[in-house]
C-alpha cells in the first residue's frame, strides 16, 4: 500500500486516535464477510479498534512475573481454559457456593488483553485485579504478545482446537450474538474466509504456530494444549496444566478427589447452568450464556459438506507441513 495514500473513512471507529489512524491508512487492509474493515499488523489481521489496543498493550503493559495468560485463536476451547485455570489456582475446599466462577464468568475472571482491558484505556489500572497471580487473556499471536514480556517469567497457556470444528462454533456463536438462525450461507463464507486467511486474529495456522513453536522451543514458559486431550483425558491434561502453573496437586488433593472436583465444577453440564451464566452480561454486552454450546468433538461432521471439509484438510496440510503439530 502506498504511504501517502489518504487516510481512510474510519466509519463506526471514530473513537480511534490520530496516531493510530495514520499507523492504519499504512498498514494491509482487507473487509470480512460482514463488510468489516481489518488491517493486518504483524502478521496478523486486526480491526481497527482492536489493532490500538494491541498496540497500547505493548508499548505499556508491565508485567509481573506471577502472571498468567490464556492464550487461544477464538472459538477454541478458551472458557474452558479460562475455567480450569481459575479453579486450579482456586482450589475448591468448602463446595463451590463461594468460589469465584459462582459470581463471575470465566471470561470476566480472565479478562482480554486487547479486548477488554486496553480497549477500554490505553493505560488501564490494572492494580484493580483482585486475583494473584493475576490472569489475563489474548487471542494475539505468540510474537505480538511477547513483545513488552522481555525476559519475564510469567507463564503462557495456549489452547488449540480441531479447525473444522472452529469454525462451525464460530459459525454458531455469531448467529447467536446477531439473534438470528445460523444459515448455511455464513457457514460457507466463514469456510472461505479461512481458506483465505483474511480473518480477526488470524490466519488460524499462525495463531496456532507460533505457540507451537514457542512451546518447543521454551516449555517452562510456554505450555501448549489441544481441546481433544481435554476431552479424551481430562484428569491427566489438568494434571499436567497444575505442574505448569506451580501449582500441583498434593498426593491428599489427589486421594481426596480434588482434581475430580475441579473437573465437575468446570464441566459445561455445570458452568452453563450457574446463575451467573444464565442471566449475566459480559463487559461487550454479550449474554454469558452465549459462550456455552455443546462443546463435542467433531460436532463439525453434522454441518460441513464433505467439499467444505477437504477444501479445509487441503489448507491444513499445506500450512502445517513440516512442523510436527496435527490438529
């Protein structure tokens, strides 16, 4: 793009600064399928509100070293992450009539980066946090987030998720956000826009690679999991997300039914039906309900044609060849 070119009709993001609108008119820039402008920094398609905020969290987020950050590409398993890592630092002694996930939702619990927190402020007080270590969320790539983290400690948890059934949960939750049916036409225009790679927070394959390779290459620091492990074998994989966080089970936890407990309070069947997610609002006006579905494994079978479906396996191979990640 030419940098001369005029700055461009910001429309509904009048709000944005006139720093940052410049950084924009510079920047790729593409439209969604809901007519949406993006603009791709740093390799990663951003809309115009969120790119600020990105930005703003670099240049001023200050970390502690405690901190943790459930990090995940949208539509991935992310409340339930959120969930778990809450009651794993949470532990559930007395019941769960007061545990924090009873007065507030996963994603209010762990509020996002650059959705939440830096939208709202370029310099948020984030002395506010009650929760220690404090916890936050990202769906920025590793690289983007890593930025203002230096050579801190704090620690990284990473979710990723079958694509095909990404992108029917996003397919879903849209329709529900916009309180309409899920037509099969948005369903093919979400199938394209991946293909394309043109989409909020993506391309997915380099949302997933870069914590993928981040856990490699630094695995006391950054911990990559995949939603079907959950599912498959839920009591090993919050085993092995309690090591990572420094905070493991004692072998009393473990004889007393702790981590089962842990696994009944974040189960879906539990989380959608607490008062909090049936009736609260999220900080964007969202019903907390609206982030609880099935939650299944390859629900995808029941919504993709066989077409869809290959176009998809076709990507997947091409940009994950070589680097050792199946998903």
């Amino acid at each position: 793009m030419n940098q001369t070119e005029p700055l461009r009709n910001f429309g509904d993001d009048d709000d944005i600064r006139t720093e940052f609108r410049r950084l924009i008119a510079s920047l790729p820039s593409d439209i969604n399928m809901q007519g949406k402008k993006l603009c791709n920094y740093q390799g990663c398609w951003y809309y115009y509100k969120n790119l600020q905020a990105v930005i703003d969290y670099q240049k001023h987020f200050k970390p502690l070293d405690t901190d943790i950050i459930v990090s995940s590409y949208p539509k991935s398993g992310t409340t339930w992450l959120k969930a778990l890592t809450v009651a794993l630092l949470h532990r559930p002694k007395d019941g769960i009539q007061s545990h924090p996930l009873t007065s507030d939702s996963p994603h209010g619990l762990v509020p996002f980066l650059e959705a939440k927190l830096y939208a709202r402020s370029s310099t948020p007080d984030l002395t506010k946090l009650s929760s220690s270590p404090r916890l936050f969320s990202t769906h920025m790539p590793l690289h983007t987030l890593r930025e203002p983290l230096k050579d801190s400690p704090c620690k990284i948890v990473y979710i990723c998720r079958n694509v095909k059934d990404v992108l029917v949960s996003e397919w879903q939750f849209r329709s529900r956000m916009e309180n309409k049916e899920a037509e099969r036409s948005t369903l093919e225009s979400i199938v394209e826009s991946f293909c394309k790679g043109v989409h909020a927070c993506g391309p997915l394959w380099d949302n997933v690679l870069s914590y993928w390779k981040g856990s490699l290459e630094d695995p006391k620091h950054v911990l990559f999991m995949r939603y079907e492990d959950l599912k498959e074998e839920p009591y090993a994989q919050v085993m092995r997300l309690a090591d990572f966080l420094d905070c493991p089970f004692t072998q009393e936890e473990i004889h007393s039914g702790s981590v089962e407990k842990i696994l009944g309070l974040c189960s879906l069947s539990n989380l959608s039906n607490l008062d909090i997610n049936k009736t609260g609002i999220s900080w964007n006006n969202l019903d907390h309900s609206i982030f609880f579905r099935k939650g299944e494994v390859d629900d995808w079978k029941n919504h993709l044609t066989i077409e869809m479906a290959n176009k998809i396996d076709m990507v997947i191979h091409e940009k994950f060849q070589g680097s050792g990640l199946k998903i």
